[in-house]
C-alpha cells in the first residue's frame, strides 16, 4: 500500500497509484466533475476520463468556431490491448468535435526504454495499432500518424526545449539518477517535441492542442507545459484587480525587447514594444489599459478570468510576430486505468490480464472466466450478501468498454449488488458483449485494412 503523502506517477513503471482524487489533488489536475460537455462520450458519463488541465482553452476554440488539435502517442512495443483503446476512444471523440489529429509513433522512446529497434517499432506500429486505430473509426482524412526519429522537427525542438530545463528538474519528475541511461533522459523532451510541435506554423500553427492520455503520461505534460511557458515572452496572471500580462526579458529576446548587452534600457524600442502589447489588447476590445514599462506590466482591470485565455493567444501571435516561438502550454485529459482482467495491473507483458483487440473469441471467452470476479464464495452467500461491481472485472469491463447502454449498467449494477445476478451471469453478459465487440472489430480491421498506409501521409 502506499502511503498517503507518497501518491507518486512513473510513466515507465510497472504500478500505478489510484487514488485518483489525491492525484488531482497532489499535481494540481482540474476535475472532470464541473465541466458539461455537448456529447459526452461513454467515458466521460461514467467518470473513466476524471481529471483535465486547461480544457476549456479547447471547448471554447470549439464554440467560437476556432481550430484546435489532438495529439496523442503510442509506445510501439507489444500488442495493443483494450487499455490503450481508451486514449483512441477519446481521440475519436475529439475528432468528432472538430479537431485534427496528430499521433506520434514513440519509436525513439521505445528503443530508449524497451529496447525495441526502430525496424521493429515501424512494424508494430503499423500492424498493430494503426490497423486497428483505423477499425475503431479513426478517420485517416483528418489524421496523422508519424515516427518520432523520422520527424526532425520533433527532435529540433526538443533539443531546444532542453535549454530551459536541467537534470535536476527530471530527477525531481521522473525520479532520475545517475545510473539513468541517457537516452532514457532525452525520450521526455522528445515528447515535448511531439506535444508542441502541432503549433508550428509548419503543421497547423497556433492553436490550442489537447492531448488525451492514461493519468500516468501527466509527468510528461507537466514538464512540457512549464518548458512552454519559460519560453513565453509575455506571461498573463491574475492582479489584485482584472489580469495583469508581465514581459519576460530571456536571452533571445533582450534586444527586442530593448534590454542592451550592457543591460542600458533603449527607452524608445521598450516603449514600441508595450505600445505593440496595448495595441494587440485594444483589439481585443478593451479600452482601460495601464502600460507600465518600468514594472514591465501591462494590467487590464476590467479583464477576468475568463478572458485570459482570448488575451494568452494574441499574445502568442504577437511574440511570434516579433521572432519568438508563441507556444501555447497543451491542455491534456486523463482517464482511469481499467483493473487487469486478474485483479492486477494490466500489461502487454502478461497476456491473462487483459485482451488483446486481436484476440479469437475462444481466447475472449476464456480469460473472461477466469476474471477476478466481485461475487461470493458461494451461491448462498452472494444471494444473501450480494456482489461488488466494483471489483467485479466483467461488470468493469462492460462500463469501460462493450456496454453503450448507460441504464442497463445501472441496472445490472444493482442487481448484482442486490445478490438478484450471479458472478457467473455476470461474466456470461460480458461475454456476450466482447464477443460482438471483438469480431466486429476484426470485420472492421479488414474493411479498413486498405486505409492504413494512408495514415502515414
Ligand atoms: N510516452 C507515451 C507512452 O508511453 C507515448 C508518447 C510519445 C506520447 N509521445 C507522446 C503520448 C505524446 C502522448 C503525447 O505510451
């Protein structure tokens, strides 16, 4: 058991905590709870996607009819399984709301961390999950797949990215030491390569990006997210009365800035500059501003909250204007992980705790049985005393993955904790539904088996 205060997240490591409200708590995620979506999708109804950072920078790009994008990877190592369907469910999900859809094949990672040659990488990338990223219903028109070593803007970036970070920073996220292979060092700013790279003007440029990933991937965002914001040339938080937007001076950007090698301020360039800021926040449509060169401020009183985000943007537009990079910190969601199919974590690595999207039904039907079940030990005991659905990995199963119908769940979540549903019923309807699940996802694989390679372009 963990302690409390060691709630902790390795996204190489082989357990995961799952007090999910001391996560949100500990690494300052937002909550799924107040946020009301259109079309909430069967993960977001039944709370699997729990936690989010900066979500709303996506759904209003999406009410205001403003472009956004998703990005996602995948760890080319292994089968894929039902776990990693999730992150595709909500890829779908963001697609069908408008966004265009970026995936990275974790190629150099995969050989830093798995030791999976970039050869083999490249094949299971395709064969395994592209194929079936296709047969979920991912749209190849409005999608791109990529290899992380194949894509040197990914790697340019997160070189450049390294410049604002040090070893102690990722021995403080990641929990590195010494020992720590220096590949497996680099593989995070790589993926803050991945994570911003959509912005650049060459894929797409300025927009909010949102990357939907399992809770154990939020040590890359967090690192991502404050690499992007040390490269901010204006910084927007809230002051005692509306926003107040603070000029970083950095060393790329002193000149512009009017800040000299001998640190004497060009008066004439600072005030051109912060005539450029007031000017972009007129736009904007406010009208009291108060431009203070000397502080390096510029406040808005009558900005709120709400407003930082239309106001965070222009900004960018206007540093990127000026030469700098305009990075835009990536909005992420978070889902649960799915219990293993034995009670324990589900890994690629150990076949019985979970199925593979490829497996025959006999293989389904199998583990299926055998599934840590939430019943009694006997018949007598589970009618009087009833079952825990909570435990129950085919009644989970159903919820996270074959069961669409949100009040028949509610129905069978009952029954079984009324002792009305035995174990063995229970895992007979799940069954059912993986079977189904299972082989019209096979007959997509091969209706779709001609689009992969289209993913690829
Ligand atoms: N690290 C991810 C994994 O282990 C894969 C990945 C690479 C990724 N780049 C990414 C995920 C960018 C999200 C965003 O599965």
């Amino acid at each position: 058991m963990l302690m409390d205060d060691e709630v902790s997240i390795d996204p190489w490591g082989s357990s995961q905590s799952t007090d999910y409200s001391r996560i949100i708590e500990k690494f300052g995620l937002s909550s799924m709870d107040g946020v009301s979506l259109n079309s909430p999708s069967r993960l977001h109804r039944r709370g699997v996607v729990f936690a989010h950072r900066d979500l709303d920078m996506v759904l209003s790009a999406k009410k205001s009819g403003d472009p956004f994008g998703v990005l996602t990877g995948l760890m080319p190592s292994g089968r894929m399984h039902l776990g990693h369907s999730m992150v595709i469910d909500q890829v779908n999900w963001f697609q069908q709301q408008g966004g265009d859809v970026t995936i990275a094949v974790a190629d150099l990672e995969s050989t830093a961390t798995r030791g999976i040659s970039l050869a083999e990488g490249k094949k299971i990338a395709a064969e395994e999950y592209v194929a079936n990223y296709a047969a979920l219903g991912l749209d190849p028109e409005k999608t791109t797949v990529y290899f992380q070593s194949e894509r040197s803007v990914v790697q340019k970036l997160g070189f450049q990215l390294g410049k604002r970070t040090n070893l102690s920073e990722l021995e403080a996220i990641y929990g590195f030491d010494g020992s720590t292979n220096l590949a497996h060092v680099q593989a995070p700013l790589v993926q803050a390569g991945d994570i911003l790279h959509p912005q650049l003007d060459e894929y797409g440029g300025l927009r909010p990006i949102v990357v939907p990933v399992g809770i154990d991937q939020d040590p890359h965002l967090r690192l991502t997210r404050g690499l992007a914001s040390k490269t901010n040339w204006f910084n927007v938080s809230d002051a005692k009365m509306g926003l107040q937007v603070g000029v970083s001076i950095q060393e790329d950007n002193s000149l512009i800035m009017g800040v000299e090698p001998s640190g004497r301020v060009n008066k004439e360039r600072q005030k051109e500059v912060f005539a450029k800021i007031v000017s972009v926040i007129q736009g904007l449509g406010y009208s009291d501003i108060m431009s203070n060169p000397k502080h390096g401020t510029v406040n808005i009183p009558s900005a709120t909250s709400n407003d930082k985000g239309p106001i965070r943007m222009a900004l960018l537009s206007l540093e990127r204007s000026m030469g700098g990079m305009g990075l835009l910190a990536p909005s992420s969601t978070y889902h649960r992980f799915a219990v293993g199919m034995t009670g324990d974590k589900m890994s690629s690595s150990k076949p019985k705790t979970t199925l593979f999207l490829s497996d025959d039904i006999a293989t389904a039907e199998k583990k299926i049985k055998k599934s840590f079940s939430g019943g009694q030990a006997t018949i007598e005991e589970h009618r009087r005393l009833g079952g825990d659905p909570d435990k129950d990995v085919a009644y989970q199963y159903m919820m996270y993955f074959f069961e669409e119908d949100d009040r028949f769940l509610g129905e069978i979540n009952q029954d079984y904790r009324a002792g009305k549903i035995l174990a063995g019923e229970m895992k007979q309807m799940c069954i059912e539904r993986a079977t189904d699940w299972l082989s019209n996802l096979a007959e997509k694989r091969d209706e779709t088996a001609h689009l992969v390679d289209q993913f690829f372009e």
